[in-house]
C-alpha cells in the first residue's frame, strides 16, 4: 500500500453493478464458468452483495472466488456463503504483526487473522497469497509452511512484481520460484509435488502428513504463460488478457455508446484472439510512456 494511499476513481467512470452483471451474463455465455472478484479490497465497495447475488442467479456461472485483505471481510461471511462463496483468497505477506503494520500500513493483524480462522471453520476453501519481498518478509516463508502442516490452508508464495507504483529494473527478483522452493526444501526435505490442475499459475507442493500444500506462482518468471487461461476487467472497463500489457480496450465506451450483446462478444473474441503469447511479449507491446510500474491496488491483485 502506498504511503499516501490510493486516489479513489469517480463513481461515474467505475462500472456499474448492472454494467458488471450484463457483461458477466456475456461472459457466461461465451463459456468463461468462473468469475474471481478482486481488488484492492473488494468488500469496501458499496452494496457490493448485490452483484454477488446477481453473479450466483447467472447460468453458466458455476464459481465465485474472492480475493480479499481480510480486514473487512469477517462481517461478509454469512452472507458470501449464502450466495455461494466457497473460496477465499486471504492477501497475507506475513505472520508476524509488526511486519504486518509495516507492509500494510494498518494495526489491522489481530483482525485479519480472526477471520482467517473462521473462514476455515466455517468450511470455506481458503488460500494464502503471499508476495515473497526481499528483505522485508522472506523470513516469513518458513512459518507459513509450517501452517499448511497443520490447517487445510492453501499458501501461495507468489514472485515479486513490477506493481507497486513505483516500477522496479528488470533484472532486480531476488526471490524466484526456484529460489522460494530451495529455501523451503532446506527445511523440509519431505516435500511431494502434486498434480496441478489445467491452466494452473502455480506448481503445487504438500508436506509429508500436512493438512494443506502449498504453491509457487512464477509471476515475474512467467513460466505459466502458455496455459493461461484468465482475463481480467478493471473497474474502469479496461480488459487485460495479461496482466503486463495496458490494456486492451476498454469495453465500458462501447457499452454506453450503445453496443448489443452480440458486438460486445464479437469485440471480446477478438481481443483473446490477438492475446500475446507471454507476459514479456505483452510487456514489450506497452507503450514506451506507459512502463509497467502501477500499482496493484488499481489492477486488481
């Protein structure tokens, strides 16, 4: 989180929740069967249950993941179940409070770790992200491990990133997923790869006898890539069939210039058919003005 926080976008450039349904009703019937909700955080958005509820009423719509900090989250619970919520994503770099404070800049741990504790007893499937940062939380890498032996949590180490606002060299990771999982294996010799699901970003690891696993993402590597499967709509319209290009266009102009359903899908075929083939064809296709260096608070994590 930036120091300063985040300037708040105007509510007439967001997408309206009847804007995000029909294009989620688009989506459903061009075949996409999963629709993650993300952010910053998500749940700070008003009447946000009310999309919730419209996303579960759609044909076609079989899960509703959310990625979320936690610090809000915990009065949301009840009503994510009811609507058929069953996975969580929980943004947590670290375990320990003090660097908690300075990574978030919020005196929100005791919070957070709260509902982490309740989404798993009430029967949720919850996943850890956790941005590996040189210097600042690799030490956390161990200790969170160590949580999948004995909680069926999912944690997943994801390499550093150009987005945070600032734009790093390339060349400056520190922590690659091949370093992550030396590190882990110097601890725990015991270590099983499991299967990874198509078009899974991660490779997946479970500790001998624990009740969880654990992941690798390659975020900057970009090893995925060519299993990729996602897209992404930002809260200004902006999609993004990766997330290092700037996007490809942006589908709430056409929207209210009037556009059918029909030439809305026909625009979104056509921007998966011209997808880059990776992350770093996607970045080079960038504008020279226009480097990879916002914050993920405005992409969506």
């Amino acid at each position: 989180m930036p120091e300063e926080g985040i300037k708040y976008v105007p509510k007439e450039e967001l997408l309206s929740w009847e804007e995000l349904l029909r294009l989620s009703r688009i989506f459903a019937k061009e075949g996409v069967s999963k629709v993650r909700i993300t952010g910053g955080e998500p749940l700070l958005r008003r009447d946000i249950m009310f999309f919730i509820k419209g996303l579960s009423e759609i044909d076609g719509i079989e899960k509703i993941n959310l990625t979320t900090n936690g610090t809000v989250t915990g009065k949301y619970l009840d009503e994510l179940w009811k609507y058929g919520v069953r996975s969580i994503n929980l943004s947590l770099d670290t375990l320990d409070k003090e660097r908690f404070f300075a990574i978030t800049r919020r005196d929100e741990y005791d919070v957070v770790m709260e509902c982490f504790y309740r989404m798993i007893d009430m029967g949720f499937s919850v996943k850890i992200n956790c941005v590996v940062m040189a210097g600042i939380n690799d030490q956390d890498i161990i200790p969170l491990v160590k949580l999948t032996q004995e909680l069926p949590v999912s944690v997943r180490f994801i390499e550093e990133m150009p987005f945070n606002g600032e734009g790093k060299e390339k060349g400056h990771l520190v922590w690659d997923y091949k370093k992550i999982l030396s590190e882990i294996e110097s601890t725990f010799p015991k270590i099983n790869k499991l299967q990874d699901p198509a078009n899974s970003t991660a490779y997946n690891y479970q500790l001998e006898g624990g009740q969880g696993s654990f992941g690798i993402i390659a975020a900057y590597s970009r090893t995925f890539c060519g299993s990729c499967n996602r897209i992404r709509l930002t809260p200004k319209g902006v999609v993004k069939t990766c997330l290092y290009d700037e996007g490809v266009f942006n589908i709430k102009n056409i929207m209210r210039a009037g556009a059918t359903d029909e030439e809305i899908s026909l625009a979104i075929y056509e921007a998966v058919s011209g997808k880059a083939k990776d992350g770093f064809e996607a970045e080079k296709k960038r504008a020279l003005n226009f480097p990879v260096s916002e914050s993920m608070s405005t992409i969506g994590g």
